[in-house]
C-alpha cells in the first residue's frame, strides 16, 4: 500500500528506512505547494473508497511584513494526487487560520476556516461538488476574536457544512454551545447542548450519525477544571450518554475529538492532567457505559501530548495520532489500538527527522486498515507538510 504514494511525488519525496506496521519500508513525503514556505495547520480523513484527502493552509507571502496564508486541498485518486483546485480563501491576501475538514457520507469533502478581517474573523465554508469548489460569500459569520465561536467542531451531511460552536451569553459570564445548519438562506441554531450557561462550555467535536443524526463531545468548566462530555440529538432534544468521561473529575481536559463507529457508537479520545502532564486518552461508548481503552497513551509519562487526532478503521477500532514533546522540539506518534492494548505504528515516532519539530498530526484509516498521517515538520527552518501510510 506504500508504493501507490511514491509515482505521483517524484523527486519531491524522502526516502527513509524506517519499518511501518505492517513490516514494509515507510516512506514520507513532503506535500507542501511550495518547500520554502511553512505549512500552519494540516487536516487529513479518508473516505469510504479509501481516498484520502489531504487539507492545509501555507504561508504564501514571499515578502514584505503582513502575512499571507492560503489554503489548499487534494486528494489521491485513480493512483495519483489531484489538486481540488488553488487556494481557496475568498481573499487570497487575507490570513488563513483555523482550518476544519470534515467528509459527507458520500465522501465529498467540505471545509470550514477563517480568514482574518480588520480586528474580528470571519468564517468562510466551501465543499467539494464533485468538479469544483462551492461559492458561499453569503454563509460567512463574522466574530470579534475574543469569541468562543472561534472553537469550531465541523461534520457535514449531504455536502453540507454542520458545525457546534460557542456563543457568550453575558460578558463576564459563561458559554453556550449550539448545533448550526443552513436551511433556507440563513444559519439554522440548534438548542444549547452544553448544561450550564454560567460555567464556560468549549472546544467542540461532531460527528453524524448513519441517519444524519449529530453527536457531540465538549468542555465545561474552565481552563484549570473542566469535564468532558458528550450528547446525541435524538430528534427532538439533546440526550446525555452517560456521565463525564475525564478520569479525574473537575481538572484540566483539553482537545476533545469525537468518531462515531459502524454502529454508531462514538469513541472519544481527550487530553487530561495526569501527575502535571497532558495525557492522552481514549474511550468507547458501550451502549450503556463508557469503557476505558488502556490508559494514558503518552510514550512518555512525563512528556506533554499535544494536538490528538482520532481516526477509526472498519472494525471500530482507534487510531490516534499527537505530538509529544517540548515546547521546543516535539515527536509525532501513532498508534492503534488491538482490542486488548495500543500499538506503536512505527519504530519510535514517525517523524521523517527523529531530531526534528514536529507538530499537529492528523490520522486516517481505509477499510482495509491501512494508516495514512500528515504532520507539520520543521526542516532548514520551514514546517513542511509530511505523510506516511501504514499497513494494516
């Protein structure tokens, strides 16, 4: 499965011999538009026919002070990589930020980021129809940047953009997340599914489920005590699934990611404190419970992991990748789990430089199994765009 990557990037690529999990040579690969310039934000996911589409945004400014930051899509088809157009910011001067890739059941992708604009962000959309990129000026929501609406957690549903994200409800008071849809010409707003309205709710994930039903995992709380949580739109009103998912209640969690398996059933995976450290874990909803997968995946316990990406294959199970590290040099990881513990994917951390920054992976897995991760990679200066694959 490595080998349909090496064709299409010719000379573009690094060779390395590292072993991959499936006891094959793996190979990474730099993805960036242009080598010289430094990708900021990399999202990955792979649709049901197993091609994987590949989202990021890169500096584009080649001189001068203000910065310029595009983004860009592609996808691997029919054995090759196809650009999904150029960049698609509705202002190509303007500075990319935030970037969200979600896949509609169909496979066609759809992305959501902002675009700076004076002193507020503004929310820009578009999806893929098949031939080209939508056009929705109209769709756009302008926010001051001080606002929890900048935290967006984006699913799609028949080509169309449907995202949880937070609102103020006094200033000086707490949060509320709510469900958005467009229907009709304009944002359609979902009850609240975050509980409290004087405590702070946050850092948002969805998903859809097979009947175009939304599930959703967040925070609330604050920075230092929060919990995590999850809920399901049952139709006519937002259903808890069990209790607060976080191993130590009331203490720091961060970056909640959500997926949904073939029955379902969502499996969540967070950051929380665990002896001063951020730790990764991961949970499965049983139908009745949420079951513990392992413990804290860190490779090391007294390293912080940062920026978890969760992916499942077709049996349901876990993948997840993150960074972990130090401020100044972090290592990306894989790993999947068996059904009875975790697996490295790779021999130490997939970086292609062991030595290098690497940073923000995102993860995905066919229904073969095969593993494909894209990271941020810091060589002579600049983050490049790195990808792996992984066999089952």
């Amino acid at each position: 499965m490595f080998k349909r990557f090496i064709a299409p990037l010719g000379a573009g690529a690094i060779t390395l011999a590292l072993a991959g999990g499936g006891g094959e040579p793996s190979v990474a690969y730099v993805m960036n538009r242009d080598a010289a310039r430094s990708v900021t934000a990399v999202k990955l996911a792979v649709d049901g026919q197993g091609r994987v589409v590949l989202a990021w945004q890169e500096d584009t400014r080649r001189s001068g002070d203000d910065q310029e930051r595009a983004t860009f899509v592609k996808r691997f088809e029919n054995g090759a990589w196809r650009n999904l157009g150029a960049n698609l910011n509705y202002l190509a001067a303007r500075t990319a930020t935030d970037l969200d890739l979600a896949l509609d059941q169909s496979g066609n992708p759809v992305l959501a980021w902002n675009e700076n604009f004076a002193h507020a962000d503004t929310q820009q959309f578009r999806a893929w129809t098949g031939s080209a990129w939508t056009n929705w000026p109209e769709r756009r929501i302008s926010q001051d940047l001080t606002l929890a609406a900048k935290a967006r957690g984006l699913t799609a549903w028949n080509g169309e953009p449907i995202f949880a994200s937070g609102d103020i409800v006094r200033k000086g008071t707490g949060t509320v997340l709510r469900v958005r849809s467009w229907h009709n010409g304009s944002w359609i707003v979902s009850p609240n599914f975050s509980d409290d309205p004087a405590r702070y709710a946050y850092a948002p994930s969805a998903a859809m489920t097979r009947d175009g039903r939304v599930v959703v995992a967040w925070l609330e709380g604050n920075v230092a005590a929060s919990d995590v949580r999850v809920k399901r739109w049952n139709g006519g009103r937002w259903e808890r699934l069990g209790g607060n998912l976080n191993v130590r209640p009331n203490t720091f969690t961060f970056a909640p990611a959500l997926k949904l398996d073939v029955h379902d059933r969502p499996v969540v995976s967070w950051l929380e404190d665990h002896g001063g450290y951020d730790t990764l874990f991961v949970k499965r909803w049983t139908g009745s419970a949420w079951q513990a997968l392992g413990g804290g995946l860190n490779v090391n316990a007294e390293r912080a992991a940062e920026a978890p990406s969760l992916a499942l294959d077709g049996l349901g199970r876990p993948v997840v990748a993150w960074s972990e590290g130090t401020p100044e040099a972090a290592r990306v990881y894989v790993k999947r789990w068996t059904g009875a513990s975790w697996r490295l994917l790779s021999v130490g951390s997939v970086n292609a430089d062991f030595a290098a920054d690497a940073r923000t992976p995102s993860v995905g897995v066919d229904a073969s199994g095969t593993v494909t991760v894209a990271w941020r990679e810091k060589r002579g200066g600049v983050y490049h765009l790195l990808l792996r694959t992984f066999r089952s």
